[in-house]
C-alpha cells in the first residue's frame, strides 16, 4: 500500500543528477532537506555504502552525484568517449598520478565540436576523500588499483597550484 501511494519509493530511493529516482538503488536510503530517509532493503550496507581501498574510504552518494552522471557506472559513458574511464591511461597506470590530477584540477580537450570539460573537485574534497576517488576507479575501471594516498595528494596540491 504505501509503494502504491509512492511514499517508500520516493522518499528511499537515491536520485540522480536530474532528479530522476535511481531505481538502481531502489529503497537503498537517500538524505532528503538534511533528514535521512533509511536504506529499507535487506542490504545492511545501504547507500552511502563505503567501499574501502586500504585505509581510504569512498562514499556511493558523492560518486552519484559527481561522477556517475557524466562516467556511467560501467565507467562507459553515455554523454561522450572522452568521459569513458575504462581503457582511459590515466585510469590504467598504477601510479594514479595524472588520475588523481584529473580530479583535483579538472581538465579540458579541445575537439572537433568544442571542448569537453571535466570540472576540477580539488576544492570540494579532500586530499584522503581525492585518494579515494583515485584508488577506487582505478580498482573499479582500471588494469590494477592504484595506492595513492592523501600526502602524495597533498603533494601534487602544492606542485599544482605553483
């Protein structure tokens, strides 16, 4: 009854960058206006999930919202090649350097049609939560993961801003 009336679907389910529910995650739980609707499946997990790669943590919802949109969760994206992470170099060396770099600093690839543009996050996350995001797509998409940890990232903050 309360499905029908779409009290548990609406107010459980994560959304997507336009709004839309992520029926992916169906009843996994979302924070709605600062209130915290509860994962109400049998995962114990639920949204927000972490996943952990050593001892860096990476939060579901913020690749929902940041990175998912444009990379797809296969990490093939719909949007445009240039956004595909799968067989990208920079997601397949080990070292994680130039990924990490992506995603502090942004980046920008002139083509035939424009530009495509990643927007920089180096100010909206934090060295560990950057490590993370580096160590969990190169895991997720890449040949091998990657051991970037926050000081290198702190590291490559000051050579970047030089």
């Amino acid at each position: 009854m309360v499905e029908g009336l779409g009290h548990c679907g609406d107010r459980h389910t994560p959304r997507s960058l336009a709004q839309a529910l992520d029926n992916g995650h169906k009843f996994k739980g979302e924070a709605i206006d600062g209130w915290r609707a509860y994962n109400i499946t049998a995962d114990p997990l639920g949204p927000g999930r972490v996943e952990r790669f050593g001892n860096h943590r990476i939060f579901e919802h913020r690749s929902r919202r940041h990175c998912a949109s444009c990379h797809g969760w296969s990490g093939v994206s719909s949007l445009t090649g240039y956004a595909t992470l799968t067989g990208s170099r920079a997601v397949n060396d080990g070292s994680g350097v130039n990924l990490a770099m992506i995603v502090l600093a942004g980046e920008r690839r002139p083509n035939v049609a424009g530009a495509v543009t990643m927007p920089a996050f180096g100010a909206a996350y934090s060295d560990t939560e950057i490590a993370a995001v580096a160590n969990y797509v190169s895991a997720r998409f890449g040949a091998a993961p990657a051991r970037v940890s926050p000081s290198s990232i702190a590291q490559l903050r000051r050579v970047s801003s030089k």
